[in-house]
C-alpha cells in the first residue's frame, strides 16, 4: 500500500498515522468521511484500501459463528439490508446515533448492490469495523458475492468511483465475514436463515470454513438464502436456491439449538419489519422505498440485555438524483 502515494492536490478527509507509524481510521476521520460521501466526494483510494484490508484483518480472526453479549443495562442495534442507499444509512445514524461503544450495531447483510451509493455504505461500516471491532458486527449476505455483485452493480460501481483491483480485494474481504451471530445466547442473527435442511448445529457453522464464494448448498448457502413461509414444513426456495421453512421447522431446529428467535433479513417488508411464527422469526429490512420504488418503510431492531427486541421504523430520505443501479453493466448501454 506504501507505494500509493496521496497527492499535495487532494482536499479530502486525510488519515493520520499512529504511534507505529500505521494509518488508522480515527473518529475525526470517519466523521469527515461521512460529511465528504453526503457531499458526493470520496476518500481517497490509499485510505479505502487501508479501511478494506485492516478490516479484513479483523474479520478473518473470527469464528463463522460469532457470539455477542449484551450486557445489563446496554442495548445493541440490529440493522438488515441497506443496499447502497447511504442517505438511508445517514437516516438510521441521525434517529439512532453513530455506532460506538456504548451504541453498538449489527448490519445483518445485503449492504450492497441495487442502491448507488454501496461503495459509500460498505466504506462507512468497515471504517466503523476498524474503528470499534467489538461493537460493530457485521454478517455476510447472499449480495457480499462476487456473481451478485457482478450483476447488481457493486463491481460497476467500484470500478467507476475506484478500480478494478479495489473490487477484488472487497470480494476477497466479504469471503472473511462471518455467517452469523448468537445474541445473548438465545437469538440467532443470520441474513437468510437458520441451516434447516442440511440441520447444522451451531457448532459446526462456527467451524465451517466460510473463506470461499457461496455453494449451491449446505449451511453456508442456506444461512445466505433461505426465506420463511407461513406453511409448516420445508419446500424449495422460489428463488432457486436454498429452502423455504415453516413455524415448525424453525421451532425444532432452535430448541435443538437452545436459542428462542432468528432474526433474518433479506426480504422486503412493507413495514420494515415483520414478526412472524408466532415470534420465532423476525424480519428486518433497512432499505425504505427499496430500489427508489417498492414504498416500504425501513426498520431497525434495539435489543436490550435481556434480548426483548423494540422497532423503530423510518422511511426513506432525500438523496441526489442518481437511479438504482446507476453503475451496473449495462448501464451505459442504456444511456446511449
Ligand atoms: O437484490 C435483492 O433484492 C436481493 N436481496 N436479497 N436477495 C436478492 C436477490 C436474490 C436473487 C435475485 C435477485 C435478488
Ligand atoms: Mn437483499
Ligand atoms: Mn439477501
Ligand atoms: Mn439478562
């Protein structure tokens, strides 16, 4: 990285070096980050490739499965899919605080492709990532993947705003994210769904080796891509890949497991939100007006120490006149 220099002619947010001489993400610096990417600026590409590799650094330690406590009298936030709609993400941050150590998050996947401003989404969470690594969590959605990202327009749009080769160490970096996280003990938090059909345990999701492009099966893929439904038992996902499970799937599979609830994301719910089997599985969904056109509300999820969860909904906020998918390929062929 030391052979990217910073030009004297840039004017952006600039990286300090710590006592080692290593550049870090101080708050200051994400601060004026944040304020640079509202105003349509960017970092400059030695500070996002410092911000992807040091984050990646942090997440290839962890389990697949990652266990976090919310200790009494704290509460941790639960975020599901932003899809590249940063102003959104600014939305979420104005109504409930920037994540620190006394306000941690979780983004629960799906933090790109579809919205035009994912390079600013995955930027600003893996900054916090570096910044405060025990209090910002983040789990691997079936969009932290190279074929999705190659169709939804994340590559275009690194490729647009950075470079090819930035493209590939963020695929890299998605392939370390963890497959899910135990909240307290009890709920589970994974983007897609529990691993009902090949029945995983727990244990062997904390051991699975997750460095690799989703497979067409297993737990990994389930964990990415199945979806509930209100019949009981299991049928194939219509999404071609991965299952759909009943009430009663899901309640066997977490009394096997000890846990009491999944939260998921991964679905549009015209409220954000939505609690179903009869509480076993939540849905949480942080993209309002999804896609500039679905008119869903957003939400997010507080659970306090004792993992009672409390919604806040929010709906989408102004951003700069740039469609979906602004940078996918195929993109420029329409504007000709
Ligand atoms: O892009 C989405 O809306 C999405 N979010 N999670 N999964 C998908 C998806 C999956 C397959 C094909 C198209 C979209
Ligand atoms: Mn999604
Ligand atoms: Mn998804
Ligand atoms: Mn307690």
């Amino acid at each position: 990285l030391e052979e990217i220099t910073v030009e004297d002619s840039y004017t952006g947010p600039r990286m300090e070096a710590d006592e080692s001489g290593q550049l870090r993400a101080t708050l200051d610096f994400v601060r004026a980050m944040l304020a640079a990417f509202k105003d349509e600026q960017l970092i400059h590409r030695r500070y996002a490739m410092e911000i992807i590799l040091q984050a990646q650094a942090i997440l290839k330690a962890l389990p697949s499965l990652v266990d976090v406590d919310i200790p009494q009298g704290t509460e941790l936030t639960v975020c599901g899919d932003t899809h590249g709609q940063f102003f959104d993400l600014l939305r979420i941050f104005d109504l409930n605080g920037l994540p620190s150590e006394t306000n941690p998050y979780l983004f629960n996947g799906d933090f790109v492709d579809r919205g035009s401003w994912s390079v600013e989404i995955i930027l600003t969470l893996l900054a916090f990532k570096c910044l405060y690594p025990a209090h910002m969590h983040l789990t691997r959605g079936n969009h932290e993947a190279k074929s999705m990202n190659t169709i939804y327009g994340f590559v275009g749009e690194v490729k647009a705003k950075y470079t090819a080769q930035m493209a590939d160490v963020f695929r890299e970096t998605f392939c370390w994210l963890p497959l899910g996280y135990v909240l307290g003990g009890k709920v589970l938090v994974v983007h897609g769904g529990p691993p009902v059909q090949c029945n995983a345990s727990l244990d062997q999701v904390r051991k699975y080796d997750r460095n690799r492009e989703p497979p067409e099966d297993g737990p990994m893929c389930e964990m990415l891509w199945n979806d509930p439904q209100d019949q009981p038992g299991m049928l194939p996902n219509k999404r071609g890949v991965g299952v759909a499970f009943g009430p009663d799937v899901a309640k066997r599979w977490l009394e096997s497991q000890g846990l009491q609830m999944v939260v998921r994301s991964h679905e549009v719910k015209e409220e954000g939100f939505e609690v179903a089997h009869d509480g076993y599985t939540i849905t949480i969904f942080s993209a309002p007006n999804y896609c500039d056109q679905m008119g869903n509300k957003g939400a997010f999820i507080r659970f306090d120490s004792d993992c009672t969860p409390s919604f806040t909904q929010f709906d989408a906020a102004p951003h700069p006149n740039k469609r979906p998918m602004a940078y996918a390929a195929g993109a420029w062929a329409s504007m000709l």
